[in-house]
C-alpha cells in the first residue's frame, strides 16, 4: 500500500509540474525514461492507471513528444484500455491517444497496426452522453486523416454510426445537438477522402451511404447542404463514379442548391457545391452533358463574388467545362461581362490561385474556340499583356497555354492585337524564353512558332529584326529534342527570308 501512496505521490508531483511548465517537464520526462515505465502502469488493474494517462495526455499536447510517446511502446496498452469499464480512465485515455496522434504521421502509422478502429467504434457505439461522444471524436478526427485507418473505421461500421447521428440531431436546435451533427457530418467527408474507403462507400453508386448522402443536398440544414456537397466532390474523384453521378441526375441537385445560396448565400456551401461540378466535368463525355443541363449559366450567376474561395472555383469549373467544347468556349469567350471579370482578376495579386485560374481561362478560351470574335472581346478588354505575362510563368503548362492562346491571336487577329502585343513587349519576352537553356522544349517550340506568326507585322517584324533572334534560333537546330530542331530550321529560313 505504501508503494502505491508513493506512486501516487510521484505522478501527482508530475501533474503539478505539467500545469506550472508543460514544455521543461516533458523534457525532463523524455530523458529520465519514465515514459517506458508507464507503458507497464497502463492495465485496466492498476489504481493509478488514470493518471499515468492524464500526465501522457498532458506530455502529448508538446508536438516534440508525440514520436517519443510512440517509441516508449505507450499505443498498444492505450488501445487496450478502451475496453476499460472505469470512466475516468477511459476519459484520460481518449485524451491520450488524441494527442498523440494529432499532427503526428509516425503514430497515425503506428495505430494502423492496432486494432484502435474497431476498439474506438465499439467504444462509441455505447456512448449516450455528448462529452463522452465528443472526446472520442476528438481521437477520431486525427486518426481518420490515415488512409489505411480510413479504410478500417468503414469496415467497423463508423460511418452507421455517424448517419445515426445526424438523423437523430438534424431537426433540433440544442447546441450540443448541433455540434454533434457539425462533427459527425465532417467527420464522414474526412472518411471519404481515402480512395479505398470512398470507394468501399461508393459501392457503384448503389450504396446506402451514397445514397443518404445525396439526400444531404436538397436539406434545409447548412451543415447538411456543405457536407453533402463536399462528399459529392469526393465521390468524384475518378471517371466512372462522375459519369454514373452525372448520368443519375446529380447535377441539377447541385444547380438547385446553388440557386440557393445565389443571394447573400452561405460562401462554404457555394464553394463545396462549385468543387464538385468541377470534378464531374473532368471526364469528357460529361462535359456537352452538364453543358446543356445549363451548368454555365450556373456559375456565372458567382460572377458577382468578392469571397476568393468562389472566385477560384468558379473559374476551375468553367476551364473544365469548356475544355474542347468550341461552341461553349465562343459563347462564353463572347461574353464581355465575363471576360472583363477575367481581366480584373488576371490582376488579384493577394490571391494567385484567382490570377493563376483567370490567365488559363483566359487562355482557354481562345485555345478551344479558335475564334476570331472571342479573339476581339479579349484584345478590346485589355486580356493581351496578362498572356504576354502568363508565358513568363514559373509552371510551364501555363507557359504553353499562353503561347499557344498567343499564337492563335497572331494568326487570327494580329491586325486587331498588333498594338497591345507590342505594348506587352512580347517579342521580348520570347527572345528571353528562347535563349533560357532552362526553357522546357515545349516552351522553345511554340516560341518560334510564335515568332513566325508575330512575322506579318510590320512592327512586331523589326522588334524581332533588331533583337538576335537569327543567332539564338540557329543554335537550337542541334537541339535534342528532334521537334524543336526541325522547328529551328524552319524559323531560320523565315528570319533569313524576311531579314
């Protein structure tokens, strides 16, 4: 008995130690070795069990511990315990294992060889009060980032768990009740997110779960609305679950909650609903589909937004949408409200993934119509100079887009364009990306294509006459790649030409 009231004494000291300076004390923990002695005090038998997890649970909160927590062997015995019919120590070990596992690769790793996903589902399935719910979703939200430990809390009937849930807290307005509903619902997104899992939930979109979700979407519930839409953006992550979507009718679903959320509407909600149109219209016997079902004009109803995250999204879905679709592309690239929203945001320099997407809209536009009027709306609304810069990108898909959007303008409408390419010092820009070695090939090539084109300018012809383009051109007829070589000769005999 005297060597347990001593025990006891000794991790009560080491409590108060933690509250007065957490970091020195855990230190002084991870090199005394004591964290190995723990491990062995961790069985359901033991008085004092409660409290050697409490003071892991506190060590835990240190980032720098969480990977010694792991090597002192402290999973498995912690998995164990929540078998523990005693409270408190089940309490304590929920904050144990959250903590260790928040942020830490190396102990999401080590679970996944636990059998913690079938322990902890089990364990929740007897919960009935909120706290005790809620601190093992505070174990659960970490874990379930792990791919394989996604996989088993599906196979141990999580997600049953989490629909029950959100059945039973969905119509009330008890504060717990919608936090509940809040973390059930993101909790069955985050499961989604694994490739096995989701397809396991998938089940060729005849599951039960998939179709429960679905009926997320036209619910008066926000929380419901967002993570319906999320998880419709994670079901459609390969081509056959967005063709099988689209082919059953989702995207009106969509469109209606978008409708929605049009006026003053919920900004998460738009974005989730925005990101999975975008993923359905990769596939491309989806895109003249979600076309005519009026998708387009869907989305340009977000063209009035300020929030970034809307902007970005909205942009993506049409780049999809328009992708080898002529007629879309002409329509949309016609569209002078649009393309001046474009312009405005080729030059959001606070948000580059509202600039990058504008550019390759911009881009793609031209590029998949090949018209002379989407040509006209660009030039007239000042578009030139940001594709003159999008091809000094530092990616060089956007550089490629740009160039090939470019040369399509020098060829259609260079009259039109002559005085805003030369405003954009373009023919600069090219000599500079011909005599970078570090060009990609690509890059080279539809420079000199572009050369060539820039040619029936009077103009744009001298800029290029004056800068050493015939010097630079000629040393890529030995380059490498045979496409940019034969590309080389043919340039160096029109230079030759028209010099």
């Amino acid at each position: 008995d005297s060597t347990a009231d001593s025990l006891e004494g000794c991790l009560d000291c080491l409590l108060q130690a933690l509250a007065q300076n957490n970091t020195e004390t855990s230190e002084k923990i991870q090199k005394s070795g004591i964290l190995q002695v723990f491990a062995s005090l961790l069985t359901p038998q033991s008085s004092c069990t409660a409290k050697v997890a409490n003071i892991i649970a506190e060590v835990a909160k240190n980032e720098f511990m969480r990977n010694s927590c792991v090597d002192a062997g402290l999973i498995p015995p912690l998995v164990q315990l929540l078998n523990c019919k005693d409270q408190e120590v089940l309490l304590q070990t929920g904050r144990a294992l959250g903590n260790i596992c928040y942020d830490s690769q190396s102990s999401k790793e080590q679970f996944a060889y636990t059998n913690i996903a079938e322990e902890i589902v089990k364990l929740f399935k007897k919960q009935i009060e909120h706290d005790k719910k809620e601190m093992i979703f505070e174990v659960l939200a970490p874990l379930a980032e792990n791919d394989i430990i996604k996989l088993q809390l599906v196979e141990a009937g999580l997600v049953e768990c989490l629909l029950e849930i959100v059945q039973k807290t969905v119509d009330s307005d008890k504060e717990d009740d919608i936090a509940e509903l809040k973390t059930a619902s993101d909790l069955m997104v985050l499961l989604l997110l694994g490739d096995e899992s989701m397809q396991k939930l998938f089940e060729g979109g005849k599951g039960s779960v998939f179709q429960r979700v679905l009926s997320w979407i036209p619910s008066n519930n926000h929380q419901l609305q967002l993570a319906g839409a999320l998880a419709i953006a994670n079901f459609a992550r390969n081509d056959g679950n967005c063709i099988h979507m689209v082919d059953n009718g989702i995207v009106q679903k969509l469109m209606d909650l978008l409708d929605r959320h049009v006026e003053d509407g919920n900004v998460t909600v738009q974005h989730a609903a925005l990101s999975a149109l975008r993923n359905l219209a990769i596939p491309v016997v989806n895109k003249a589909k979600m076309l005519s079902a009026g998708v387009a004009e869907a989305v340009l109803k977000f063209l009035r937004s300020e929030m970034p995250p809307v902007q970005f999204k909205l942009l993506g879905t049409l780049r999809m949408l328009i992708d080898a679709q002529a007629e879309a592309a002409e329509q949309l690239g016609k569209n002078v409200k649009l393309v001046e929203r474009l312009v405005e945001w080729c030059e959001a320099k606070d948000h580059a993934g509202v600039m990058g997407e504008s550019n390759r809209l911009l881009s793609a536009l031209i590029r998949h119509s090949k018209s002379k009027d989407v040509i006209r709306t660009i030039v007239q609304s000042g578009g030139i100079k940001h594709l003159a810069t999008m091809a000094t990108s530092e990616h060089v898909i956007m550089q490629n887009e740009a160039l090939v959007a470019l040369a399509l303008i020098a060829a259609l409408e260079l009259v039109t364009a002559e005085k805003d390419l030369e405003n954009a010092k373009l023919v600069q820009i090219l000599h500079r990306l011909l005599s970078d070695e570090r060009s990609a090939p690509e890059i080279k090539y539809n420079s000199m294509v572009l050369i060539c084109a820039l040619m029936g300018s009077e103009p744009l012809h001298k800029e290029v006459q004056n800068l050493a383009f015939l010097e630079v051109v000629s040393k890529l007829r030995s380059h490498e790649n045979k496409t940019v070589a034969q590309q080389a000769s043919l340039t160096e005999q029109r230079l030759a030409v028209e010099s």
